[in-house]
C-alpha cells in the first residue's frame, strides 16, 4: 500500500514543485539511520542531498496494534526534507507552511480512505525520533525545511504495506 501512495505522491508533487524530487518507500532502520532498500543487499540512506530539490520517504511505527484480528492499523509518516528556494522559487511569504499545505492537501486527495492524516510533524528532531541524528548535515533553517505528515494506515494481515 506504501508504495501505491508513494507513486501517487510522486506524481502530485512532480507537477506542483520544481526541480529534482526523490521519493522513496518504507525506510527501515539500520544503525538507527533511516535508509531504503535499493536492490540485492543494498541499503541508502534517505537523508537530503543537496544534489536534488528535495527528498520524501515513509517512515512506519514498530506497532501495529488491532482490536479484531484482521484490521491492522500503523502509524506511518511521510517525512519532506526540501530546498524551499529551489522547490518554489518564485514563493513569497511562508514557503515552508505552503510546502506542508501542498503535501496535506495531495495526500488527502490520494488517501481513499486507506489512511487518515493525524497530525504533522516540524524540526529534524521529532520528524527523526529514535533514529541517530548525529549524521544529518541538514539545518532545518531557511531555506531548507524538514517536516513529516503522520498518517494512520489501516490494513488487512494479508495486505502487502
């Protein structure tokens, strides 16, 4: 199900924001820093690179509590680490609150009802909670920007996520 709305999201953010995006799937947590599956038995990091515009992934909570044995709920987050100034570069004002307002407005038009938003998340701090942050080489400060939307997921244990 992640990666159906990965390539929605994709696909929305492509036609809104400029420049390169990269968006992944499901992170995992490797040596408490989130990285991606690439292939074989190759693991990258997600973290910004400033090569790119900007930068999305799946962050998914390690419980996945039910109350009837067959649906199955996760938090998840869609964590955005951006170059506001190279994703909209003409914005003027508040380039980081329209850039959260674009992702919440694209997810909730994407969600048919597999997930609801619950909330969103601001700093590399709390978006990084109980990963290893000493690596980061992003400072959440103007230009760049670091935020997640939580999501609930729901899903049947026969579901691929």
């Amino acid at each position: 199900m992640i990666q159906s709305v990965q390539s929605e999201l994709y696909g929305l953010l492509d036609l809104r924001w400029e420049g390169t995006i990269n968006g992944y799937g499901r992170v995992q947590k490797n040596k408490q820093v989130p990285q991606w599956y690439a292939g074989g038995s190759e693991y990258e990091p997600v973290y910004y690179n400033d090569n790119v515009s900007g930068n999305f992934f799946f962050i998914e909570g390690e419980s996945h509590p039910t109350e009837d044995e067959v649906i199955f709920t996760s938090e998840v987050k869609v964590a955005f680490m951006v170059n506001l100034n190279q994703i909209q570069p003409l914005e003027t004002g508040r380039a980081d609150s329209k850039v959260q307002r674009d992702a919440v407005e694209f997810l909730r038009r994407i969600s048919d009802e597999r997930f609801t938003i619950t909330g969103l998340e601001k700093t590399v701090g709390k978006v990084f909670s109980g990963f290893d942050t000493s690596q980061i080489q992003f400072e959440d400060y103007h230009p760049t920007h670091c935020f997640a939307v939580v999501l609930k997921l729901s899903y049947y244990i026969t579901d691929e996520c």
